[in-house]
C-alpha cells in the first residue's frame, strides 16, 4: 500500500511516498525518527569498521579500505536521499524501499573483498580479509539492533540476487534507537579514544588529515 505523506528535513519541505512490505510511516515524527536513527547506525559502523582496521599491521590508505568496506552495505540506503529530490522535482519513485538492504549480501561482501585486495597497496590478502570481517561485523549489527520505529526488521537477503533461501532476521531485534545501540555506540567512541591517545590517529584520517590532526590534538590535550 502507498501512502503520501510530508517530509520535513530543516527548513526543506518535500511530499513524497513510502512503499515498502508493511514499512509505511504515516506521519512526521515518524519519519524523523528514522532519519535520526539512520543517522546513527552509519556512524557506528564507521567507528567499528576503523577500529577493527587497528587490529591488524597495515597503512594508512589500507584501514580508510578497511573502513570504507565496514560502511559499504548501506549504499543501498542512497534511495533515502534521491526519493525526496526526484519528487521535488515533480517524479515518483520509491527508490528507499526497493534498494535498501539490497546490497547486505555475501555476494556483495565479496565484490567489495575483491576490491579491497585490488585497491590495497600492500598487505593485499590481509585488507580483503578484514574487509570481509568488518561487512560481516555490519551485517550483524543490522541483524540485532536496527529494527525501524514501526517494527519493520529490515530482513537480510544474504543470498540475494542468487537464492532467497537465507534472508536473515532475529525475534529479539532491538531498535535503532535502543539504549543497547547507545551503549554499542559510547563503547565505540571511548575506543576511538583511547587509539587516539595512544597512536595519534583517528577516523578522520579517512576524509582529511587536519580534521585528523586536529582531533587526536583534542584529544592529547582533553586526556
Ligand atoms: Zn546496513
């Protein structure tokens, strides 16, 4: 069923649609509280994904691949930001319910591993293993905590576009926006910290090195 609805992002007002296997918002508050908590999920994963990169011997440009293949699934979430631009401008589309979770796939893992030894300057086998650790360390943490704020669990199509055999949900899915996230997220940040202090480098080394500098300086001096 599709129901049209208005979508407020600052002072930006779009009318658009949402039609997805029982994922209808009917209302504002809905849908910014999805946007809230999608704001947070992608986050975590960041921190994750590089924290993991740390684990493991290899350079700078390998942990932003090792990152960036920890983030990579959620791609398929590019709908949430198109749908309201090609409505804006008078077309339809619902490309947020149709793509998203697409791409939680081991075929995809795999894609992104490949590319992940190709891209790797050195340590090439290693990066493409962690890379596929870390996509899978996302896929889990989509499995137990992201439930959407109407009860819709965002199944996995693990074996997409192959088979549907294994599209993966667990009964006790929590939230997005459960305390469980929170506490996942505060652990992750109190991490970022502690390799900051201790090895001068944060994520921010993945979009720019001030940004990096700056923070890690944050941080020697905070702590
Ligand atoms: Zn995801």
């Amino acid at each position: 069923m599709t129901r049209p609805f208005s979508l407020c992002v600052s002072t930006l007002v779009f009318n658009f649609e949402i039609d997805h296997k029982g994922y209808s918002p009917t209302n504002n508050a809905h849908l910014r509280a999805n946007i809230r908590s999608l704001s947070i999920s992608p986050g975590s994963h960041i921190l994750m994904s590089w924290l993991s990169s740390n684990l493991v011997k290899v350079g700078q440009k390998e942990r932003a691949i090792i990152t960036v293949a920890g983030i990579a699934p959620d791609v398929d979430g590019i709908g949430l930001l198109l749908d309201p631009i090609i409505r804006a401008f008078g077309g339809t589309s619902n490309y947020w319910g149709q793509w998203h979770h697409t791409l939680h796939s081991f075929t995809f893992c795999m894609l992104i591993a490949a590319a992940s030894y190709v891209l790797a300057k050195a340590n090439k086998f290693t990066v493409a293993c962690v890379a596929f650790i870390v996509f899978h360390l996302h896929l889990l943490f989509d499995l137990v905590g992201s439930r959407g704020p109407d009860g819709y669990q965002w199944p996995i199509p693990y074996l997409e576009p192959f088979s549907d055999l294994y599209t993966l949900t667990w009964q006790h899915q929590w939230a997005l926006n459960a305390w469980q996230n929170v506490v996942i997220g505060f652990v992750l940040l109190i991490s970022v910290g502690l390799v900051a202090k201790r090895y001068h480098r944060s994520p921010f080394e993945v979009i720019s090195k001030r940004m990096d500098e700056a923070f890690v300086r944050m941080v020697q001096r905070t702590f």
